[in-house]
C-alpha cells in the first residue's frame, strides 16, 4: 500500500518537526526566539503561544516605516499573519536567516542569497542604487540612504514613475512644451523631487488644445456674424454688456410711460432723491447716481445718445455710440426701441459663440502655437518618453523594495522580541518599543512609560492592570508637542504624588518634556509602603481634624473678639447708666469644674494605666509578641491586600487600552517592579557631611540625661520584675 502526500503535506510536516524552547518570564511561558531557524518555522509556531496578536503602527519606539511596509492591508493594526509573511519574505532573500538576530544598522550586499530569483534582482537593484548615490564599490547599505528616493534618482531622466520632466529630453522645442503643460494644468513630483507631467495631464491637454481649435475654427466659417465688427467686435461686446440692463431698463420704462402717461413722474427721477444727494460731495456718489435711470423717460420711446444722459453713464454712453451705433446707423442722434433690438439680434451670434467655447485653460497659448502643437509631432515624441519611463517601473520598483529588504533586516527580529516575546521588556538594560521614555519625578525614575492614544479606553482598562499609575501631559518647548502619557509607579512612597505635581519626561530620543500630573489611579506599590499605609492614614486623619478643629477656633475666637471691640463703647456707656453691682465670684461653679475635670483625667489615667498594668503582668517573653500581635492587627490587612495585588500586577491591560491584542499575562512582580522605579541612591564612595548647618548647633544635655535615667529606670523594673536582680 502506498501513501501519496502532496508538497503541501511535506512541508508542513518539516514544519512541525521543529523543537521549540520556551523560558517562564513574567509568570508566562514564553517561546525562545534563538536562532534564524526558529524564524524559519515561525508560521508552525501556534498564535496562542504568542504574547501579542496585533499591535498599533503608530506610537511605537521602532521606524514607523517598516511597520507601515508590513502593515500590507493599510489598516492601522499588524497582525500576526502580517508579521509571518514579512519574516518569509525576508528570511528568503537572505544567505543565513541567522543574520537577522543581529539587527544591525548596515546591510551587506553579500547576505543577499542571489541563487534565488528575487534575490538577484535585488542585488542588482541595490547595485544600481550605489550607482545612483555615487558608492558604485560599496558593499554596505544603510536605510538612510535607501529611503533617500529624490538623491537616488536626481540624476536620471527615467525612473519608473510615468511622470516626465524638462530633464528628461534634450530638446528644446519639448522642453518649452513640458514647461507650458505644468504651467497651465499643474505638475506633479517624480521620485527624483523634479515637477514634471505624466500620461494623464498629458491627454488632459491634448483634449483641451483640440476643443479650443474647433471652437476657434467655427469663427472662421462664420466670420460675417460672429465677428459684426471685425477685429472690433470684442470692445464692442465688452461695452455692450456694461450698458445693456441701463438701456432695457430706460425702453420698458418708456413703455410704461406710454401705458400711462400719468406714470410718467414716478418713472423718472424723483426730487427727493436728490434731496438726499444734494448736500454730498457729488464726486463720492456716483454708485448712487448710477442707479437713476439713464435718461428721462418719455412717451415717443427714444433714447437721445449725445445730450441727456445720466452723468455716471455718459462715458459708457458715448463708446457704445461710438463701437455700435455709429457702426450699425448713420449719423444717428437718438435710437428706438426696434434700433435696440436689432442692436441685441447683431450680438447674438457672437454672444452664442463665446458662451461655446472650450479648452479656455489653453486659451493663453494663442492659436497660431495650440495649432502648431496639434499638427506637429510633438505630442507624440512627449507620448514616447513617458512610454520609455513606465518601461523602467519594475526595475524602479525594484529599487524601492531595497529599502523594504534593508529596514526588515534591521527591524524584524526588533519587532519580533516585543510581539511574539517580550524580551526586551524583561531583559534588563533594554527597552520595549511601547516604552517611550523615561519620567523623573519625587527623587525617582521611572523607566514604564508609555504613550497614551486614548484616554477614555484606559480609563475603562487600566484599573484591571494592578499598578499606581500616574497620567501626565507633556509639552515640548523645542518642538511645541503636546503628548500624554502613563507611567508606573513601582517602587517607593507616594507621600508627595498628587494630581498637579510638575515633573520632567526625557523622550527615547533624549528630548526633555516639562510633564504634569493629571490623574492618579491608586494601588500599592511595596508592602513596604503598604505596612506604613495605616499609620500615615491616621495621622492624616488627626491632623485634618486637628487643622480643621484648629481652624475653626481661630475663627471663633477672631469673631468673638472683633464683635466685643465692636460692642465695647456701648457695655461702657450702659454700665455708665445702670451702674449695677457686679456680680460675685461663683467658687462652687469652678469647683463643680475642676472636679468634672479630674474625674475625666481620672477615667482616662485608669484606663492607661490598667492597659499598662495589663501590659506589665505579661510573662516578659509574651511582651514582644503582644506588641507584635498589635502592629499585625493594624499592618497586616493593607499588607495582605497589597501582597495579593502586588502578584497581580499586569501590564496587559495598559496595552490593551493602546490598541494591542495581548494574549498572554505580561506580570511585573515585586523585584522586577524594583528594577522599573529607580530610587535615589549617591554613588558609591561618596563623602557625606552629616553638619547640617541649619540644626540646632548647641543641645542641652538635661533632656538626654532624663530620657537616659528613665530608660534605665524602666529596665531597672524590669529585671525586678521578673526576679533577675534583687534588691
């Protein structure tokens, strides 16, 4: 029996046979990217095994433009299959996929497999490219000069992108051609930076030069109509246009006029509107005087041209006198309402032509050049150079994807140990990409910072995280940004964090950014701090109480004060009047209050002193723990909460309201929490001072010798106590 398997089959079955090494990291069992054969088999390597399913391509520590060329689909987001295709393009391009671990900045043209189809042609292409920048022996690329595409085609008069500039032929009558398209239709950039034109503006002007000569070439055929008054005719429509509502108006007023005569007067200008004008400078109203009408209405429908005529008409009067009338009529004073319309019946023809005409972008050219173009052969040698520019695309393109092939072998395997793994996150000394800086604040530096893209999102997500995080806007004066951002805080106290606090934010590119404090989420940060937690509680409490009871006496005392300064002249003038006898010393009141007094200091000195009699009838050896029992009683709840929560904290959800997909738990227990908050710490072998210049220089020694001799005292008792020393 035999078993046939298909290619397919084969080579998933190669895939699969490949061993897989995995570290625990953060809680989490991570697979081990070691070799470039891992990267070979990713595709085999089960997503649910990934500590990422998809990630942002904006607002990361990593060229924003490979991720764009890895992000095929152009959404915004890349995904795991996105990020295997990119890891076979280029494992198959390159000799040693070993190469990739290495990430660095410079590319060598010998890693390049040229066995391959498409790793030939890349190696010409990136050859051709040298050649272009002027480093025709180098051997080396780099991504700066890759990305470059105005440098790498400023000296060709080809380069694949089907737009044509004056550099790209030598003759002069094309180049004068090239220059009056762009001028006329626009231009578009080539990838060597140079304005030129390509097949589409091209046709466009073709089109527009031909509608303009067949609109032109309808008034050679029609010369006699269109053109009334020959080389004139223009002027004249010119004028005719600037008079003709003046002149309808005046002939349907004489209509009316002659309908009823009595109309006449409401017709024609009327006294009050000069009235109105009369006391102006008359020289500033014209805008005015233009709206009258344009000569007095009259019954007999004619218009006397020469004399009569609204003074703001009179020199546009006289010029349709002199372009139309004259030329139509002979040696006509007055015209009549039929003079008018034959007047308008002249300029229809050409009113008709001009309202047709095309291709007026053109127009500029002049005929005699737009005809010249069309029957010469220019258009067609200009059809030709793009033709010999778009045959170069694939070799132009080529060139371009030198520039994918140099950033994947840069970036990938960055990429890949923060999506797959996160082990620059984990690894001390480095950063991830979603680290953006670095925060100093409250004698502290916190190394878990992060860009944050949407505040509402995290205000849902965050509190899942575990962490004390603090939210702070960022300016840049040098830049005048504005960002905000998110940091953890993992190690120290958080006496002096509060919403408003000022601190500096130094970007991965070593910019500084004057950052405030604008939300705080709260959770523990030690179970050290969280032991003191209870205590600095209390003592907020009593001195809140103790600042508000304070402050309410002051009040008080100030009020009371002030309103017996205010009433004093009025209980002296009334003492002055009644002069009653003053009132005796009550002393069985004050009694009565010194005794309620010392019963209260009594009941609170028994109470002290049956806790301490308590305290001293303990076995000695059960003292310490009933001290101890007492600080776990008022410690050990926030400490328990705080241990729970310090196991639990989770970067996952911060990233997650980033836009990531996390798919596995990325914990950051207490030492490594440690290692992401640096305290102050002075550098080894450094000289302190301990002559604090302003202490208190002389002490008195009374104090110390009392709290010495009560020390002794009580241990005096103590050994007596219990039998040791006798007296």
């Amino acid at each position: 029996m035999f078993i046939y398997l298909a290619d397919n089959d084969i080579k998933d079955m190669e895939l699969n046979k490949h061993t897989w090494s995995f570290s625990t990291i953060g809680g989490v069992k991570r697979v081990n990217l070691e070799s470039g054969t891992d990267l070979l088999h990713l595709s085999s390597l089960d997503p649910k095994l990934w500590t990422a399913l998809s990630c942002p391509v904006n607002g990361l520590e990593i060229d924003h433009r490979t991720l764009e060329l890895i992000d095929t689909d152009k959404d915004g987001q890349i995904r795991v299959p996105e990020i295997i295709e990119a890891v076979t393009w280029i494992t198959s391009i390159l000799k040693n996929p070993d190469d990739l671990l290495k990430q660095e900045t410079n590319f060598p043209l010998l890693a390049i497999n040229d066995k391959t189809e498409l790793g030939e042609t890349l190696l010409n292409s990136a050859k051709i490219l040298l050649k272009n920048l002027g480093k025709e022996n180098a051997t080396l690329l780099t991504v700066e000069e890759t990305t470059n595409h105005e440098k790498i085609f400023v000296g060709t008069a080809f380069n694949g992108d089907g737009i044509i500039s004056e550099d790209s032929t030598s003759d002069t009558d094309l180049k004068k051609l090239i220059h009056e398209i762009t001028k006329t239709l626009g231009s578009k950039t080539d990838r060597g930076g140079k304005e030129g034109i390509t097949r589409e503006l091209l046709n466009d002007f073709i089109t527009k030069c031909q509608q303009y000569a067949i609109w032109d070439a309808k008034r050679d055929v029609n010369t006699t109509d269109i053109l009334p008054f020959g080389e004139k005719t223009e002027e004249a429509f010119q004028n005719y246009n600037q008079i003709k509502h003046k002149l309808e108006d005046y002939f349907i007023r004489c209509r009316l006029a002659a309908f009823d005569t009595q109309s006449s007067v409401a017709l024609n200008l009327k006294s009050e509107q000069l009235e109105i004008i009369s006391t102006k400078d008359l020289s500033t109203c014209i805008e005015e005087i233009a709206a009258y009408p344009l000569s007095k209405i009259n019954t007999s429908k004619l218009l006397v041209v020469t004399s009569g005529i609204n003074p703001a008409w009179e020199n546009t009067m006289a010029n349709f006198k002199l372009l139309t009338i004259d030329k139509l009529f002979t040696d006509k004073e007055a015209i009549s309402e039929q003079d008018w319309d034959h007047i308008k019946n002249t300029f229809k023809a050409y009113e008709q032509w001009i309202s047709e005409k095309e291709g007026h972008e053109v127009e500029h050219l002049g005929k005699l050049y737009i005809r010249e173009i069309l029957s010469g052969s220019y258009l067609q040698q200009l059809e030709s150079l793009i033709t010999q520019d778009e045959a170069l695309e694939e070799e132009a393109n080529n060139i371009i994807l030198v520039d994918k092939m140099v950033r994947y072998y840069r970036d990938i395997f960055t990429l890949l140990k923060n999506f797959v793994t996160f082990f620059d996150f984990y690894t001390p000394g480095t950063k991830a990409i979603f680290q953006s800086g670095k925060l100093y604040i409250d004698q502290r530096s916190c190394d878990l910072c992060i860009k944050v893209t949407d505040m509402a999102k995290h205000a849902n997500m965050v509190s899942f995280s575990g962490m004390f995080l603090i939210y702070c806007e960022c300016s840049s004066k040098s830049t005048n940004e504005k960002m905000t951002i998110v940091a953890a805080l993992t190690n120290g106290d958080i006496d002096n964090i509060v919403v408003g606090k000022n601190a500096l934010f130094y970007d991965r590119k070593g910019l500084d950014w004057d950052a405030t404090v604008i939300k705080i989420v709260d959770n523990p940060i030690s179970i050290r701090q969280a032991f003191f937690s209870p205590y600095r509680k209390v003592s907020r409490f009593i001195e809140t109480q103790i600042n508000r009871i304070a402050t309410s006496q002051e009040e008080k005392v100030s009020t009371d004060m002030h309103k017996s300064i205010e009433q004093m002249p009025l209980k002296v003038e009334e003492l002055k009047e009644k002069k009653e006898p003053t009132t005796p010393f009550d002393v069985g009141k004050f009694v009565g209050i010194f005794a309620a007094i010392g019963l209260a200091v009594g009941a609170i000195g028994t109470a002290i002193a049956s806790v301490v009699t308590g305290f001293m009838g303990l076995v000695w050896w059960k003292m310490p723990l009933a001290i101890l029992g007492i600080i776990v009683l008022i410690s050990g709840p926030s400490m328990v909460i705080a241990f729970l929560k310090l196991r639990k904290r989770n970067l996952a959800p911060i990233l997650d309201a980033n836009g990531w997909a996390i798919n596995a738990q990325a914990n950051v227990n207490i030492h490594f929490g440690n290692m992401l908050t640096q305290l102050a710490e002075l550098p080894k072998g450094s000289i302190i001072n301990l002559n604090d210049p302003f202490t208190k220089k002389e002490r008195s020694v009374i104090p110390g010798l009392l709290i010495l001799l009560i020390l002794i005292g009580v241990c005096l008792f103590m050994l007596w106590k219990f039998g040791i020393f006798r007296l």
